[in-house]
C-alpha cells in the first residue's frame, strides 16, 4: 500500500468517488452523507486524506473484467475466399485468351 502521506492523484480521487457512488446505491450512506464524503474527496490532498472518506465502509469487490469478444474470423474468410475466386477467374481468363 503506498504511504498515506503521499500526495493523491486525479486517479485516486476519482476512485474513492466511484466506491462512494457505490456505497450509496448498495444504502450504505445517504445522499448527503455522500455529498459530504464526494465534496472532501474532490479537496483531499493526501492518500490519508482519501482513505479517511472509506475507512468505515467496508471493501467493495473487485469489478469483473468485462468479457473478451471471441475473435471473429468470418470477415477474413470472406476476404480470403473473394481473393481466391478472383485469382482463379484471372488464371482462366489467361487460359483462354492465351491458350
């Protein structure tokens, strides 16, 4: 964990502010709580600053990755077989014009 006195970052500020976010909608503080806790969170200057808006909340899980797409191969089938068919037809045209 990094040192509490360390300056808070942009990142960390807005990460204390999506687990309060959370935090309300799981009613575990109430708007104005949150108004209160969001406000101090957007002025903290310290990592101590921050970790005092959460220390009486308990840890959120980790959020799920979202899913990875399983890599379509269709659409370079497609190209594949469009290039394939049009070698072949310029192999044929060739045949036939010079026999």
């Amino acid at each position: 964990m990094p040192e509490p006195a360390l300056r808070a970052s942009d990142d960390d500020r807005d990460t204390v502010l999506r687990a309060l976010e959370q935090h309300v909608a799981e009613g575990r503080l109430t708007l104005d709580e949150f108004d209160q806790r969001s406000t101090a969170a957007l002025a903290a200057v310290t990592l101590k600053d921050l970790a005092s808006l959460t220390a009486d909340l308990p840890e959120l899980p980790e959020e799920p990755a979202p899913p990875v797409k399983p890599v379509s191969h269709a659409r370079h089938l497609v190209l594949l077989f469009v290039i394939a068919f049009v070698a072949l037809a310029a192999l044929v045209a060739m045949m036939l014009l010079h026999p």
